[in-house]
C-alpha cells in the first residue's frame, strides 16, 4: 500500500481514531510473527507519531499475558490502560502491550485492540525482532511514556525525546 508522508504537527489534539487501515503490519519477537493483520487501527495525536492499534485476535494465542505488576494507567481521553507481557519460547517482554478493555465513547472502535510498544521490542531477542508496516521495520518514538510508531510516511519533529515533555 503507499500512502502519503503525512506530518504529526497536522494531527489533531485531541487524538482521532483513523480506521483507514489496510496495511499490512506484522510484529516479529524471537525471530517469530507474533501478530500480523491488514486491519490496525491508528491513534493520532499532534506530535506524536502514529500509535498501531491490532485486533487481539491477530496475535498468536498465548502471546499477549497480563503484565506480572498489574500496571494500570489512565488516558484523558481514551480511558483506562491495562498491560501485557509479550511472552515468546520463555522470553518475557514486560508491559510491552497494553488495551483499553472499556474505552471512552470516542475510542470505542479500539476495545478489542491492543497496541505494542516499539522500543520494548525492537532487537529484544533477535535483530529482526521489531514491528513492521508494509514490509517498513518501524522506527520507535524515543522515551518511555510514548508508544509510536515511526515510518517514511510520518515526520516530525516527534515528542518523547529529553527536553520534549513540554510541547
């Protein structure tokens, strides 16, 4: 699929649900597909990057594991996080996943979705390990608190980075 490079200073605040879809993404840990579907949904907010949202069913069965610290974070506008481990031949990738089981109204179309943190990821076990966009290795948004996804089709200037918080 090509899409147009699209700029995170034009996504709005508060964040929209895009249901576009129709690309082709693919999570890879421990050298295996963990996740793959052509029906993500996309979370778009001014300066950040996209963050992927994928069916729970597109993830291989036992992969997604409540995270062992029951971490719970709130959303102003999406509601209440919940967080997974991603759990592959024994390998445990902590809160590398998270859902919004009952979403604010505005984001009921994520419900039944959940989203993978790059960085927790990316060369986790395996240099291939990583999530993908049309065959596109995702760059991770830089810092802990976001989960973006950086593609050729979005540019910045992404927040997350030192000195970023306040924009």
């Amino acid at each position: 699929m090509s899409a147009q490079t699209e700029s995170v200073w034009d996504y709005p605040r508060p964040p929209a649900v895009d249901t576009s879809g129709g690309e082709h993404v693919v999570i890879r840990v421990g050298g295996q597909t963990i996740a793959e579907t052509v029906a993500a949904i996309r979370v778009l907010e001014t300066s950040h990057p996209p963050t992927y949202y994928l069916p729970l069913g597109a993830f291989v069965t036992g992969v997604l594991q409540p995270a062992r610290d029951n971490r719970r974070t709130t959303c102003e506008f999406k509601g209440s996080a919940t967080y997974f481990d991603l759990v592959v031949d024994g390998t445990r990738l902590s809160r590398a996943a998270w859902t919004y089981p009952d979403p604010t109204p505005a984001f009921r179309e994520i419900a039944d979705y959940a989203a993978v943190m790059p960085s927790a990821i990316d060369g986790a076990t395996d240099p291939a390990d990583g999530c993908y966009v049309d065959d596109e290795r995702v760059q991770p948004q830089e810092g802990d608190f976001y989960g973006g996804w950086i593609t050729s089709r979005v540019r910045g200037p992404f927040k997350g980075a030192a000195g970023t918080q306040g924009w």
